[in-house]
C-alpha cells in the first residue's frame, strides 16, 4: 500500500480583488452616469445632436456593469473578469468619443478613470495593457471621429467654447472620482489589513493553546504504559506479601520495578513541567543522537532492547520543539511495539531531509487494512483490544507535523507491518 497521502491545510484569505469589485462597480456606474449627464447637458444648452448609436454604447456599458454587479455573489471574483470589463470600457468609451467630437471631446479622461480602477484592482500589469491600449485607442480618435452635429446652426460657432467648459466640468468629475474611490479603497484596505492582523493574533494564541493541549495529551499518552506495568506489579506485590508468602525474592523484584516506573513517570512530568512554557512553542537545538537517547529512557528498558535505530553518520543538529517531537516520536514507536509481538523488534530511522528531518517506525506486525488506514490518525480511533489505548498516538503526531508544516504519511498491509514516515521542515 502507498504511504497514506498527508492532509494538507491551506489558509484562506480574502483578495484585494475582493474588497476592491465592490468600489469598481460604484465608480462605474458613477461614470456611467457622468458620462449621460454630461450628454444630456450638450443636447439641452449646446444643441449638440447625439447619434443613436451614442446611447446604444451607453445602454452596453451599463449591461457590462450590471454583469461585473454578479460577481460580487462569488466567493472569489476572478481578475480575468475584471480585467477584460475594463478593456471593455476602453472599447465603448472610445465609440462613444467617436461618434461625439472625438479629441475634441473632453471625456476622454475617462480613460484615466479606468486606467486608476485596474491599478488599485488587478496591479500594474494589467494598469499598463489598459493604459496603452486606451492611449492607442485616443489616438486613433484624433485621425477617425465624426464631427459635433449641432441642432441650432448658430450654437456650432461655439465648439471652442464648449470644448473648455467641457475639460472643466469633466477635470472636476474625473478627479473627484478618483480621489474618493482612492481613498475608500485605501480605507476598506486597511480596515481589512487590522482584520487580518487581529486574526493571525488569535490564531497564534490559539496555536499555543494546541501545543499546550497536545503537550497534555501527549503526556497522558506517555504514562500509561509504566502505570499500567505499576499497576500490575502492585498487583503481584500484593500477592506476594499476603500471609504465608515464601517468595520473598520475587516481592523484592516487584517493588524494585515499582519504584524504577514511578522515577520515570516522576522524571516525565518533570521534564514536562519545566519545558511546557517553552519548548512546547519554541525552538530548542537538539542532537539527534540526543533526541533519540531521550527517547530510549523514556521508552523503557524492556522496550529500548527491542528499538533497532539507525542515525545518519554526522551529528546533525537542528532546531525543533524539542518537547513535543520526543513525545511524537515516543507516541509512534509505542504504537509500533503495541501492534508487534513480544519477540518482534521495531525500527528508527532518522535522517536529514531535502528541507529538514525525517523520522520513520517501521514495524512488523499484525499491520491494518485499507478501512483502518483510512481512519487511522482519527481521534480515539485505534485498532488495539479495548482498553488497551486511547486511539490518540497518530492524531497526536499527525497534529504536531501540521503545526510543524510538515507531513505524516504511512503506508500497512496485514500481517505484514506498518510503516509511518514523518517529516519536518526544520533548520
């Protein structure tokens, strides 16, 4: 079976895209309604005639918008979208100058309108296609473009005047557009970067509180097996030194081993203790011989003799929460020993990695199929007798390398044996 594929969890986080489309969509029908105003203002004081076919450009732009008004239902509006709306409006905007006055029209500064839209939006790459396309667009009116057509004969002497009132009024709509789109964009930005900021705080806080959480479970984990060999122990002392007892040897044996599992639980929640506050959220340098020495202690004895490790040939040092890598370490090796027999060994083997470390178990035991491995990992599910665990080893280790930014990856045929590779991105 192929090592299981690793869960891989992707932040989401909302564009600038995003918050922008709303402010796209109002400058436009702002313009859209600027740009009927101001022809409607040339036909009643200017007696300038417009075509048909001005009204009809000004009709497709407000469909085009009305089309850019459903994207703000997406969850994630796309930049391509966008973008060609706004070479577009280069297009129909350009009809329109055409067919009223061409360069001599004033409202080509609504160009710059659209030039500032795809800036703030989509980034200078599409600023600068929209730019030199709607620079080339200009030119080509001041070759092509049908004259004003004047309703009064009279009112056609006054096509300079009209064309400065025009830059004026037009001057005044383009700059107090931009200058309030610019600004509430820039606000809606920040509010929206104070927003982000809070939620990485909270998701920084919450990240120390699972590593404290895991450091918890992690140690549960880790002292059940010498309180369960405490408990039986105590339950044959007990036997021993009942009345008329004449094992007095074996009683020795049995407190002996009581008192060596309890130094260990002690020595466990002493390091526990003292390494909470730090190294569950901090990094430490630590050796791998080291690390796997720590590990051999608190295995055990009777476990330690069963661990075949194998450890790359320089002494490596790296950066890691020593802490809760020794308990995940510890967590995947007990759960290789809990699924072999007495006789069979279990395999470590750390090594360097591309981008960090790797640690793999490797076990020959009774393995699982492919229902199991497709639950393992899940909390308190575990393939032990009842009783026998908690079902949290690989959650636990599983938790940590996401933290870590790693992966946890394994791979089980029945009867065969087991094999979990985890790895870690670590300096």
């Amino acid at each position: 079976m192929p090592f299981a594929k690793p869960i891989a969890v992707t932040p989401t986080r909302p564009t600038t895209s995003h918050v922008v489309l709303p402010w796209v969509v109002r400058l436009r029908w702002v313009s859209l309604a600027a740009l009927a105003a101001a022809g409607w203002a040339a036909a009643v004081f200017w007696r300038v005639r417009l075509p048909e076919m001005a009204i009809v450009l000004l009709a497709a732009l407000a469909a085009t918008n009305a089309a850019l008004t459903l994207q703000l239902r997406a969850p994630a509006p796309r930049r391509g979208a966008i973008g060609a709306v706004l070479l577009l409006d280069v297009g129909l905007l350009t009809g329109i100058l055409y067919l009223v006055g061409g360069s001599l029209n004033p409202f080509s500064i609504i160009y710059l309108v659209g030039i500032t839209l795809a800036a703030v939006a989509l980034g200078h790459r599409w600023a600068i296609a929209i730019a030199i396309v709607s620079n080339a667009a200009y030119a080509l009116i001041f070759f092509y473009s049908r004259p004003l057509e004047f309703t009064d004969p009279m009112y056609s002497g006054r096509v300079m005047t009209l064309h400065l009132s025009g830059m004026w009024v037009a001057l005044t709509a383009a700059s107090g557009l931009i200058a309030h789109f610019v600004s509430r964009v820039s606000e809606a930005l920040e509010r929206r970067e104070a927003e982000l900021t809070d939620a990485r705080a909270a998701a920084a806080r919450s990240d120390r509180l699972a590593a404290l959480l895991s450091l918890g479970a992690g140690a549960a984990h880790e002292l059940a097996t010498p309180l369960s060999t405490i408990s039986t122990a105590a339950t044959e002392l007990v036997q021993q030194l009942r009345p008329g007892s004449t094992t007095p040897e074996s009683a020795t044996r049995y407190a002996a081993m009581i008192r060596g599992e309890v130094d260990r639980c002690k020595t466990v929640l002493d390091q526990l203790s003292g390494r909470a506050s730090s190294e569950a959220v901090e990094e430490t340098e630590i050796a791998f011989p080291r690390l796997v020495d720590d590990v051999r202690y608190r295995l055990g004895e009777s476990l330690s003799q069963r661990l075949d490790v194998q450890l790359p040939e320089d002494r490596a040092v790296v950066r890691v929460p020593a802490e809760p890598l020794r308990q995940t370490i510890i967590a995947l090796v007990r759960n290789a020993f809990d699924a072999s027999t007495a006789e069979q060994r279990v395999t470590l083997r750390v090594a360097r990695a591309d981008a960090g470390m790797s640690v793999e178990v490797i076990d020959r035991g009774r393995g699982m199929d492919e229902e199991q491995s497709a639950r393992a990992g899940e909390p308190f599910f575990t393939t032990k007798p009842p009783g026998s665990g908690l079902g949290l080893g690989l959650f636990l280790a599983r938790a940590f390398a996401s933290q870590m930014g790693g992966t946890l990856q394994w791979r089980s045929t029945p009867t065969t044996g087991t094999s979990v590779l985890l790895q870690l991105p670590v300096r």
